[in-house]
C-alpha cells in the first residue's frame, strides 16, 4: 500500500507542475476555434509544454502503478490533489493566498488522509472484455463534445473542454484499474485496455489543452479533476470491487467529500495572469 500512496502523491506533483507549464504554453498560443490538426501539433509542440506533458506522463506512470494497488476512489482523489500544487505555484507567481484558499487546502489535505486510513488495498475485479471495446469507442462522443466545445463563446467553451479532458481521464483510470500487468510485455501490448489508456490518453490530453486556452489554470484543473474523480469512483465502487475498510466506510465518504469540496474550491479564487504578472478574479 506504501508503494501505491507514494506514486499516488507524486504523480499529483508532476501533473501539478505540468498544468503550469502548460497554462503558460497554451496562453501564449493563439486560441484554437476548431479542431485542426496542424495547430494542435504547434501547441503542443511548444518546449514548455513537451516538459509539461513528459511531467505528466510520469504521473501517468506512477498512476497506473497506484491504480493497481488501490481503490480509484483514493488515487483519483490523491492525483486530484495536484490542483493544489497548481495553485500554490500559481500564487508564488503573484497571487495572494487568502483565508478561504487555506481552508481548501487544509480540506483536501484531511480528506485524503482520511481516505488513505479508510481506502482497502486489493487488486480490481475484471472487467468482461467488451467494455474494454466499449470504452475505445467513447472516444468518438468525446470528439464529437469536444467539437461543441471549440465553437463555443470562450466561457462556455473552457467548460465544455474541460469536461470533455475529464471524460477520457476518467476512461483512463478505469482501464488503469483493469489492466493485468502480471502477463508478460508483448501480451501488455496487445491487450485492449492499454489502447484504452493511449488513446483516451491522448484525447484527454488535447482537450485539457484547448481548455487552458479559454479558462483560468485552476478552474479549468478543478472542472477537468472533478469530472474523473466522480466517474470513476463510483464506477469503481459498484462494479469493480473498490471499497473501504470494514467500519471505515463513513471515513471514507468524508475524506472523498473534503477533497472533492477543496479541489474545486480552489478554482474560485484570484490567481496570476501567467503571460503578465498581473493578479485576475476567477468569476463563481
């Protein structure tokens, strides 16, 4: 459980970092108004944001190691905690901490210790074979929202894309969960659930990037990170054998709400303009 926690916490400071760096790439960029191939390359072609995505496949890494061991409910919550990190250097860059930013940060830290003393370490149920089918073929309703999202007023739109991010990180974890990795590296390779986790990988990725574009760096983490620790989570307590410890459960539905409650109230706060130091107000 040691191992799985570690990789949990630390994966939540590369995505942290990376969402940073990639704020700062994506701002820098003209907005995209439709899905085009040859700018999206740019964006993300952009030296600050290859560092941000090759910090968050080190997350990633270190998430499907976690997801292994323990209940999405807890690694899903524990990544989300990276909305924090986000935040925190988002305020070294210029933004003032305030009272209310403090509280959410100390909320989410006692709702993951709670969940880390409630959550039951043990290996996920199988999933039949055809969700695994089911869920490469999400990504076409994914697209297609994304699509909505890129000709939408720009408000409207760092919703939607978040959102949309938030959808295919959630397919990602649950294949994560799934996933067999006892068979040996060229089975792995062929097996359906980790072309799950590339592609709604990728999907995911793109969408979060279009969203920086339109929203603010942590509003647009928290909408992202709400979307796939809900899903997820419940998708993993009812149907694949997620739980807490015996006469925990009450400790771990606290733990889940304190982290959900102060990631995303992170997102109503004033933060930096990354392109000019100045202080903006995230509208509630």
């Amino acid at each position: 459980m040691i191992i799985g926690l570690l990789c949990a916490f630390g994966g939540a400071v590369a995505m942290g970092v990376a969402s940073i760096l990639q704020s700062i790439s994506a701002k820098r960029s003209a907005a995209l108004s439709t899905i085009h191939a040859g700018r999206i390359v740019r964006l993300i072609g952009h030296p600050m944001y290859v560092a941000g995505i090759a910090l968050d496949l080190v997350g990633a890494v270190a998430a499907l190691i976690a997801l292994q061991h323990l209940p999405i409910f807890l690694v899903q919550s524990a990544l989300a905690s990276s909305v924090a990190i986000t935040a925190l250097i988002a305020a070294f860059l210029g933004s003032r901490i305030r009272r209310a930013e403090w509280l959410a940060l100390g909320a989410l830290a006692v709702g993951l210790i709670l969940l880390a003393l409630a959550a039951a370490p043990a290996p996920s149920s199988p999933l039949a074979g055809h969700w695994n089918w089911v869920m490469l073929a999400a990504a076409i309703p994914v697209v297609a929202l994304a699509g909505i999202g890129v000709r939408a007023a720009d408000r409207r739109a760092g919703v939607i894309l978040a959102v949309a991010g938030g959808l295919s990180f959630s397919i990602v974890a649950i294949a994560a969960r799934t996933l067999s990795m006892s068979a040996p590296l060229w089975h792995l390779l062929a097996a359906p659930a980790l072309w799950v986790i590339v592609v709604h990988g990728i999907l995911a990725t793109v969408m979060f990037a279009m969203a920086l574009q339109r929203g603010s760096v942590t509003s647009v983490t928290a909408l992202t990170f709400g979307t796939e620790v809900l899903i997820p989570s419940a998708i993993g307590l009812a149907f694949l054998g997620d739980a807490a410890r015996s006469g925990f459960a009450a400790a771990a539905a606290a733990g889940f709400v304190l982290a959900i409650v102060g990631a995303l109230a992170l997102a109503r706060f004033s933060e930096p303009d990354l392109n000019t130091g100045r202080t903006n107000v995230v509208p509630t």
